[in-house]
C-alpha cells in the first residue's frame, strides 16, 4: 500500500470502507474482550484462548490501520458525463469477438473484473483513460494481446 498516493473511490465504495471499519472497531473490542477473559486464571504462557484471541487483536488492528488510511487518502471520482474515458466512466468497448463488453473505472480498492469493474490501474483500464468513442486500443494483459474499440463513453 503506497501510503502516498490518493485512494480513488466512488461515492458507494467509500461507504462501504467505512462500513468495514465499523465491523473491524466492534470485532476488535470482542476480541480485546476475549483476551482478557482467557487472561483471567492469571497464566497467560502456554494458553491458546488468550494466544488466539491476541492474534485476533493484532490482524483486527492492522486491518483497522488500513481502512483509516485508505478513507483518509480516499479521492471521490464521480461518473459525469464526459465524452473522454476516466475514472468513474462507464465504457462500452466491441471486443476481438464482436461482443459489446462494458467496463465501469474504479480505484483498485472496488475492482471487481468479474462484475465489470476494473480498475484504472489495469493495463485494460489504464489503455482506455482517456479514450473517446470510435477509439481502438490494443492492450498487452496475461493471456496475450487484447484489441478493443470504444463504442460509448457514459
């Protein structure tokens, strides 16, 4: 996590990381719970309760970090209207097949590729900020050489 960069977001995206650092604070304070009680006999060596429950509380505290980090970078994109692909736009593209495939430009945070949503950091993503409708990319990715030509920018 590069600590120096913007996180980018939409609207929906940085709820939902709000929304997981809520989850994390209370399932940090049960597991903050649990260690204590498992340090109750008073011999916390060779006691897997309390060893397991201070694992917990160390993962629980990591990911708490990174949520607070990433909504204190986060950096709204919206989806307006553009005739020019970026962040937030929702592009349809005709693939090498003749299918229409439509890709929605998110942070690397909310990338789903198997919903649509890659992010701008992807080669796919990347090659097509920027683009405007009639636009043909040819983009290097895992399996090979993709080419792609935009068809709407929303």
């Amino acid at each position: 996590m590069d600590l120096t960069q913007p996180v980018l977001l939409t609207n929906e995206g940085l709820a939902k990381l709000k929304h997981d650092l809520g989850i994390a604070l209370e399932r940090r304070i049960e597991a903050a719970d649990r260690m204590k009680e498992a340090a109750q006999p008073g011999d916390i060596e060779d006691n897997p309760e309390y060893e397991q429950a201070k694992e917990e509380v160390t993962r629980l505290d990591d990911r708490i970090y990174e949520l607070q980090e990433m909504i204190g970078r986060a950096q709204i994109i919206e989806g307006k209207p553009s005739s020019t692909a970026r962040p937030g736009s929702t592009i349809d593209v005709l693939d090498e097949d003749g299918e229409i495939v439509t890709y929605h430009l998110v942070g690397a945070v909310e990338a789903d590729p198997a919903s649509g949503r890659i992010s701008v950091e992807s080669p796919v993503g990347r090659a097509l900020v920027g683009k405007r409708q009639g636009d043909r990319i040819s983009v290097s990715v895992p399996a090979g050489t993709v080419d792609l030509t935009v068809k709407a920018v929303h």
